[in-house]
C-alpha cells in the first residue's frame, strides 16, 4: 500500500503526484477504506490551500469530492480537521469582511451539518462562535441554526467570561447564545398588523432559561428576556406570580422595573411607581434613557412640569453626548409651551425616592407588613433600633427608604431575614401612624431627676434618661421633667427597661 509515498508527498506539498497514487490506488481497490482515506487527505490538502488564497469556489469543490467518498462517521482526525478548516474559511469570510456574504456562510454550514463531529468540543464550540456572529441578527436562521446545534452541546469552557489580552472581558458565549435565542423568539410585527409569535417555541424555552439562570445567577440578560418572553406569553391570570421570583432577585437593575411595569397596563400609579424605582437604580445614563423617555409623559400626566423638563433634557444630552440621532418626539416635547416654562431641575432623585415604597411593595407584597417603634437612631451610619414586640427587635439600616426617623416614630416594615446579632434585612419602609403601638411602647413622664455624683446620665423613677438627652436639655439634679420614653431592651441587664427621647419640659429648682 502507498499510504507512506502518498503522506511524503503531501507533506512535500506535491499535491498532483499525490493524488494521481491515491486515486490509482483507489481505482484498483474501491472498497479498501485506507485507499479512500488517503484521497480524503489530498483533497483535503487541496482545500487548505484554497484557504490561503481564499477561493471559496475551490474550497467547495474539494469539500464536496470528500463527502462524495462517503466515509465512515469515526473518522474523528479526518471530521476533526475538516471543522478546523470551515471554521477558518468562516472566519475569513465573516470577521475579517466588512459585507458578510451570508450565502457562503449558509453553504459552510451545511457541509458543517454533514460532518461527524465530537460534540461537545473545541472544533464544534469555536464553529458555533462564528455561526452565532454571523447569524445572531437573523431571527429565523439564528433560530433554525440554534436548534440543530442544540445548547445541551456547550463545553464547561463556553460557560465562563473571555479575558481579551487587553483586560476586557467579554460575555460568555452561553450567555450570548441565550440572550439572543431568546430575544429571536419574541413577537415580531412582519407585515402591517400582522404578528408572529411561535408561543409553543417560546413555552418550551423557559425551562431552559430557568435552568441556566439556576446554574449561573452571575448571568444577567437571561433573566431579563425570560420576563420579556413570559410577558409576551400574555398569562394575565399569573403573570406577576410569574414575574415576582425573577424581580426579587434583580430588584436593584434597573430594567427589572421596566418589565415590571408591563404587568400593570391599566394602572398608571404602579407603571410610574416601577418608573421612578427603576430610575433610582444605579445603572450608566446611556442605558436609562429609553425608560426616562416613557418616564415622561406621566410627569406630563401630574402637571409636574418641572420634572418632565428636567428628564428631557437630560435624555437629550445623552443623546448629544452619544452624537446619537435625537427621536422626533424628544423635539417635539422640547417644542411645546410647557418645556419653556418650565425651570430644569439638578435631577429628579428626590421625587423617585418619593415612590420607591409604593414599588418595593408591588415585590413584597406576599410578607406580611408590620410595625415597629422606633427606639434608636445613628443617623451618621443610617441605622435605627425597633421594637416590634418584647419578641421581635433588633436594627436595620433606613437610607434606602427614608432620609430622616425619630425615636419614638411608629413605622411599617416588611422583614426579610435576621442575622446572629439582631440585624435585620428589609424590603419595604414606611412611616405610619400606630396608634395602639404607641400606646403599649411609649409612656410620657414627669418627675425629679435624679443622678448619681459626677455621673452624665440620670433617671425619673424608671426612665433612662441618656448623657446626650442629660446635656442637650441641661438636666441636673432635682430639676423637673416632663417627656416621652420609648420602652428599650437594656443588653447589659438583659431586661426591658423606659429611654427618654423627648423632653418637652424643664423647670430648674
């Protein structure tokens, strides 16, 4: 058997002598595989050589007299290499070309579909890397290419972030690959009124964006077009028990309470309560302005005038800056008679704030609510003590929903969990009246102060009354007070005990 002439040729890049052996051979033997097998190297030589001088035509000629010769599917070196070279044709004629040449890609991806390659693998993950750039903007090749692929066939590689040799990350490619399958299958209007919506397609695609949601909470956007796609699935009945799991964990994006606002069209207080929410998110103005844009038109709705101006123009400016096109009704906002009179504002965080609570409440709805007397404040570390019961108290921080609290106020707050040492996490805040709270955990006072020699806090009978308390209202001996107390639990003596946090009389003896 030639095969070893035929090799020394090859790699002698004598081509012509080579296939004129291998296809003698063949000729004498058309059943011995080894015959076959050593035309498959030559042609496939020939077409590694029109990759370099990049004639596609040749490429496809050579391709095609391979897969005529019908090899057996284990010839994994031969399948193998034949990846390899579609991969670098692909590149040449997608990464490097300005003007893709979309057929050609379609002709590299069947010879792909005929070839036995070892799923999942290096060949078969870099193959799917330029398919899914060459198509990802072609709903129904990218879908149709996608499911012939099947995601079941990634590699543990594809799951994680790229480091570029600059320092920039770039998006795992399985994360890549689900965004966009996802954003493929939601309604798209093809002509006139006329919708396409695969609802069977989009239902039996949510179990795979919940499982790799499960297996990587670091990947953002998949959660985002799962709402989308269970928005457009149009379950009215379920749709925020549906949606309320995914925003909880994504509360703090800012688009969780765009999508959020979909769930709700027929109230305008939530819609712009999931507006203002979302805008007190922290996120880069470039990507908030479509949701100041819907913002907007409910400023315009209250007559608070000075808010819609002041949001107008800071979309225009991120549109300036951007040196993006200026849509036609941010101009015509800018036109009309309010935007004049109306005075820009520095921002409108204050107003946002206002409506965080009614939001927060739409997630948290299914906790129940209750209330809590305020004991404590730090206001330079933002946390207060609270009393719910003699068996529920502790400390949370407050900033997220309110700037100022009292001792003595009366809140409600929806708890989440509780660590070790009394600390509590929250979800919802609000001041509220508690009229029967007040009356079991405030007492108001009146009595002779009393202190121990040389000490800075002091008492009336059982009432606490602080250094800061004694010194703010220059408390002294046998000086008489009148004032509220909050009931406290005292740490140190592990009992519940009286702290004065008003005084709202003094007479001096």
């Amino acid at each position: 058997m030639p095969s070893k002439e035929i090799k020394a040729l090859r790699q002698a890049d004598k081509l012509t002598e080579a296939l004129e052996m291998a296809l003698t051979e063949l000729k004498e033997q058309p059943d011995n595989i080894w015959a076959r097998r050593n035309v498959c190297w030559v042609y496939y030589d020939y077409a590694k050589n029109s990759l370099t001088k990049q004639d596609f035509e040749s490429f496809c000629q050579y391709f095609d007299k391979i897969l005529e010769l019908q090899m057996p599917d284990d010839e994994t070196i031969l399948n193998v290499s034949m990846g390899w070279s579609i991969r670098s044709m692909l590149y040449n004629h997608i990464v490097e070309q300005k003007n893709q040449d979309i057929k050609k890609v379609d002709i590299l991806l069947e010879y792909t579909k005929k070839l036995h390659l070892p799923k999942p693998s290096e060949v078969y993950s870099a193959l799917f890397n330029l398919f899914h750039k060459a198509f990802k903007d072609n709903r129904f090749k990218y879908l149709e290419f996608a499911d012939w692929w099947n995601f079941e066939n990634f590699r543990n590689e594809d799951h994680h972030k790229k480091i570029l040799s600059d320092g920039k990350t770039v998006m795992a490619i399985v994360e890549q690959a689900y965004i966009t399958y996802a954003k493929h299958l939601l309604p798209i209007q093809l002509f006139e009124q006329e919708v396409f919506f695969d609802k069977e397609k989009a239902g039996a695609f949510l179990p795979m964006l919940d499982k790799i949601e499960e297996e990587h909470p670091e990947y953002q956007y998949p959660s985002y077009y799962k709402a989308k796609l269970l928005l457009a699935l149009n379950e009215k009945d379920n749709i925020l028990s549906l949606l309320l799991p995914f925003a909880k964990k994504k509360r703090n994006d800012f688009w969780v309470w765009d999508i959020l606002s979909e769930a709700f069209p027929d109230d305008n207080e939530k819609i712009f309560a999931c507006y203002c929410k979302g805008l007190s998110c922290f996120a880069p103005e470039e990507m908030t302005v479509k949701l100041k844009a819907k913002i907007v038109p409910h400023f315009l709705k209250k007559e608070m005038w000075d808010e819609a101006k002041t949001e107008v123009q800071n979309i225009q400016k991120t549109y300036m800056k951007n040196r993006w096109k200026i849509p036609g009704h941010i101009n015509q906002w800018m036109n009309q008679p309010w935007f004049f009179s109306a005075k820009e504002k520095n921002d409108n965080k204050d107003t946002y704030r206002q409506y965080v609570p009614v939001a927060e409440e739409i997630l948290f709805d299914d906790i129940l609510e209750e209330s809590v007397i305020v004991t404590f404040v730090n206001s330079d570390k933002k946390i207060l003590n609270f009393i719910a019961s003699e068996n529920k108290f502790g400390f949370f921080k407050y900033d997220r929903f309110l700037r100022n609290v009292q001792m003595g106020e009366t809140l409600k707050v929806r708890f989440l969990k509780k660590d070790a040492h009394g600390f509590y996490q929250i979800a919802t805040l609000k001041k509220h009246n508690d009229p029967d709270l007040k009356h079991t955990h405030i007492k108001e006072f009146h009595g002779t102060v009393s202190m121990k020699e040389g000490s800075k806090f002091g008492f009336v009978d059982d009432v606490y009354l602080s250094p800061g308390m004694c010194d703010k209202n220059k408390l002294v001996i046998g000086c008489s007070v009148t004032g509220n107390a909050v009931k406290a639990f005292d740490e140190k003596k592990n009992q519940w005990s009286w702290k004065a946090y008003d005084i709202t009389r003094t007479e001096k003896i």
